[in-house]
C-alpha cells in the first residue's frame, strides 16, 4: 500500500497490481533468446579453452621434437626423454602429462602442419603424404570428388598457445580420436569433414567406427553418402556440461573430475562407501569415481577401496540396471587396468564386486580377474560381505534413497 499527505492526515491509496509479463506473447520468446544466448555463449567459451588446449600440447610437441633434434637427445634416446619429462612435469604440474600423452602430444606436432587459408588466416590440417612418400602439401581429391588444395606449410615462431589457438577448428579430443586413424588419406578425409560438418567427438568417432572414408571410396555415389553423412544421429550431440566434463580439459586445468550421472547413482555408492568401511571386516578407502584411461577411451571406477586383511584392491562398479554379460568385460577391464597400474608391489592381485540394480532387484557379481587358484578365490570369497547382505543392502537404500527424492520433488 501506498499513502499520501492530504490535508494533513495520511490517506493510504491502493497499490497498481503489476503487470504478469507472462501472459505477454513476446515474454516466452525473450526467455527462448536469452537462453540461445547463454548455451552459445557456453559452448563458445568452452570450444576457446579447447582451442588453447589444443595449440599448447601442439607447442609442447613442436618442443619436444625440436630438443630431440637439437643434438641434445637423439632419437634413441627418446624414450628416456618422454621419461623423465613426464615424470618432472607431472610432479610440477599434475595431470594430463603421462608418457603416453607426452607421445601423443609430440605425434601431434609431426602429424599436423600449420597452413596459411585463402584468407590469410592460419589453419591446422594433417599432414598428407606425396606421391613420392614424404611428408608434404598437394592437391589431393577426396571420395567426394572435391579438390582439396592446401598450400606451402608454415612454422609459425615459438609463440603463446593463444595466438595459434584460432589455427585449431577440432577440439583436442577430436585430433587424439583421428591420430588413432592409420591411413593418412583416411585421417585427412575425416578431419576435412568434420570441420565442414561441425562434428563433435561423438559423430567423428561413430563416423571413423563405421569406416565412413572406406564406404565412401567404395560407393558409385559418394556425394550422397557424404551428404547423409553430415546428418547427425541421435547421441552424437554433446551438451555444455559434457564438454565441461572432457577428460583432456579436466586434466588441462587440472581440475578434479568427481561426478556422478544422477543423483540417486550418488546417493547409492555414498551409502555403500559408507556401508563397506563400517562393517569392520578391512575395508580402506581410496577413490571414488576415479577417471582412468585405456588408450583413447575413458572409464570410471565408482568406488575404490582397499582391503587390509586381503591386502589388494577392490574395485566397486555400480550399474543402475540388469547384469549383462557386457558388465562382467567392463569389470574385466578395470582389474587388467588395476592390476598392472594401481597395484602396489607386494599387493595381491585386485578383486572386483558388480552392483546391478533395477526397479525392483539387485544383482550382486564378484569378479576376481587373474586369480588363477580355487584356494585364493575362495579367500576373496569368504574374507568379502556375502552376496546376499550387499543385495539385502541395496534394495533396502535404493527404496529409501527414491522416497527421499520423491518427497523432496513434492516439496519443491
């Protein structure tokens, strides 16, 4: 209420009712814009991060390389260098700096060159080889028929990434995905359609998994194909938060990369962590959600603990649905990785525990990877909680775990 002086005495005088901008027919479009505006803005900002990502590993390669050939280290004694380097630049500056992405970064160097574009602008593009086997610049054509030109290569002075990051169209995750690719033509055809497309990682790696520049080369009609190609699929698009959450970024600005896909997901391996480290029976924890390449692909372990009494790992993979076979490979998988990664000298060979849940059951699945003797399994066996008191346990927390959330839904 508002007043006013009249006379003397304050009146008070009723409040205009404000306009609902609801109703208004323009109001739900502005809502539309702006939020265009934002995930464009998102998107943007994440694509420049990737870009100077990308030009830095180029720069660290270009480095690389040229101190192999310096006369410093020659290329016997690469290997010895890749060593050392990871090992003191991990120790300085954290992640994303293993030998295996030392070599992935110095590949990059000696498989992409920097070219000048019609424009003037300079352009990253993968080096093609000429007719006589060396590493060069032509015109070669492609299964589309279309002349690709590129002309006479550049290296570009020692500068910041920054400068050379507008030179990287592909995300840094793209050109890992197409350095796996072995046949130059092949790797060449796929990169140029992805900058012409727009691909993200997910369409480049469905599109090189079909053998789309096989299929194309061998088509009467590879215009058509080519054109079908450029569609995206259900799946290939990769959200704001997804590519926040790209591994290589991650480990770029050395963040922590914790998360987990929903909630109730959340809430179920918190329990369970819980749950394990208070049955008294040696459980420790070490890790949850923890990020773990094998080659180009990218895992997560939910949760892993380790057990005193058995002295080895465990590693703990929760499924929200049935048990498949395709579980039992992934598990496999992990205590390959554990055993000749993770596992400390000394250490038994790391054991394996599968949570399947679904709506109304729950499957739980052990796993013993390379133990080879009944005796030892048996150990693992008797020494870890019985089958039925983790199934017991996860039925009980998952029902507890969605009424919570469907109060808290209905109070929201």
């Amino acid at each position: 209420m508002r007043t006013k002086h009249s006379r003397g005495k304050r009146a008070t005088v009723p409040a205009s009712p404000r306009p609902d901008v609801s109703v208004s027919g323009d109001y739900g479009r502005l809502v539309s814009d702006i939020s265009g505006l934002l995930e464009q803005a998102r998107h943007t900002a994440t694509r420049s991060v990737n870009s100077i990502l990308t030009a830095t590993y180029w720069g660290i390669g270009r480095r690389i390389v040229e101190y192999e050939q310096s006369g410093s280290a020659r290329a016997e004694y690469g290997e010895a260098l890749i060593e050392r380097l990871a090992r003191d630049l991990t120790a300085r500056h954290g992640r994303g700096f293993s030998k295996q992405g030392l070599y992935k970064m110095r590949g990059f160097y000696l498989g992409w060159q920097i070219l000048p574009t019609p424009s003037g602008k300079l352009e990253a593009r993968a080096i093609f080889p000429t007719a006589s086997g060396e590493s060069g610049v032509e015109i070669r054509q492609t299964p589309s028929a279309e002349s690709v030109q590129t002309l006479v290569s550049v290296t570009p002075p020692v500068q910041p990434a920054f400068e050379l990051a507008g030179a990287f169209p592909l995300s840094w995750s793209q050109y890992v995905r197409l350095m796996s690719v072995e046949n130059p033509q092949a790797r060449a055809f796929y990169e140029s359609e992805a900058i012409r497309g727009g691909w993200s990682v997910r369409q480049l790696d469905r599109q090189i998994s079909t053998q789309f520049y096989e299929r194309a080369v061998r088509s009467k009609h590879p215009h058509a194909l080519i054109s079908r190609g450029q569609t995206p699929k259900e799946g290939d698009t990769v959200s704001v938060e997804e590519e926040v959450r790209d591994p290589y970024l991650l480990e770029f600005l050395n963040l922590k990369d914790e998360y987990s896909e929903t909630e109730l997901e959340e809430a179920l391996i918190r329990h369970l962590e819980w749950f394990l480290l208070e049955m008294g029976t040696g459980f420790a924890f070490v890790a949850r959600q923890k990020r773990v390449r094998v080659g180009d692909s990218w895992y997560r372990i939910d949760l892993l603990l380790y057990h005193r009494g058995l002295r080895c790992l465990v590693v703990i993979d929760l499924k929200t649905g049935a048990f498949t076979h395709a579980d039992a490979g992934q598990m496999n998988l992990y205590l390959n990785y554990a055993r000749e990664h993770l596992k400390l000298p000394g250490e038994a060979d790391p054991v394996g525990i599968i949570l399947c849940t679904d709506k109304d059951g729950a499957v739980v699945k052990y796993a013993t990877g390379g133990i080879r003797t009944k005796v030892f399994a048996s150990k693992y066996l008797t020494s870890l909680p019985d089958e039925e008191t983790l199934r017991s346990e996860i039925l009980t927390t998952q029902r507890a775990i969605r009424a919570r959330l469907k109060g808290e839904q209905a109070d929201g």
